[in-house]
C-alpha cells in the first residue's frame, strides 16, 4: 500500500470535517463531534517506550539543573553589582 501525499491526507481531513459538520447542528451534536475528534486524535498518540522515557526525562532533569546554575550565577552577579552601586556611601 502506497503512502499517501500530503495533500490528500489534507484533502481527506477535510471531507471528513465537513461531513461531521453536516452531521452536527445543535449544541449536543457539536458536542458529540469534538470528542469524536479527541478521540481520534488519541488513537494516533504513540506511548514512549521506558527507555525513550528515561532518556527524555534525563535531558530535562540535566536542562533543569544547568538553568538552576546559570540562574544562581546571574543572581549572585546582579546582587552584588547592586549591593556594589547602592552601599558605597555606607
């Protein structure tokens, strides 16, 4: 089976949202379509198996603790360029 182009997939979205949209005309109807939506839209979410889990967890915990360091360097830097500026005359 061929892959699709993008254009038709997009083509397809299409068709299928104006027949929902047909399909729903009052409140509940629009209702019920958009968790139709959902529901379709999680059925393509793909779960990250525990080791892509690890690994992403571990780049955000390491991001994390670089932005605590350059955070506490800038702090320390301003603190005492202001405490330089404001207590000369003390």
């Amino acid at each position: 089976m061929a892959a699709a182009s993008g254009d038709e997939l997009n083509a397809h979205l299409v068709e299928n949202a104006r027949a929902d949209r047909a399909r729903a005309r009052g409140p509940l109807g629009r209702m019920i379509l958009f968790f139709r939506q959902v529901f379709r839209e999680l059925r393509k979410v793909i779960t990250p198996t525990r080791r892509e889990l690890t690994t992403q967890t571990l780049v955000v915990l390491v991001f994390v603790l670089i932005m605590m360091g350059v955070i506490t360097v800038l702090d320390f830097a301003f603190g005492t360029g202001v405490t330089f500026v404001f207590d000369r005359g003390a």
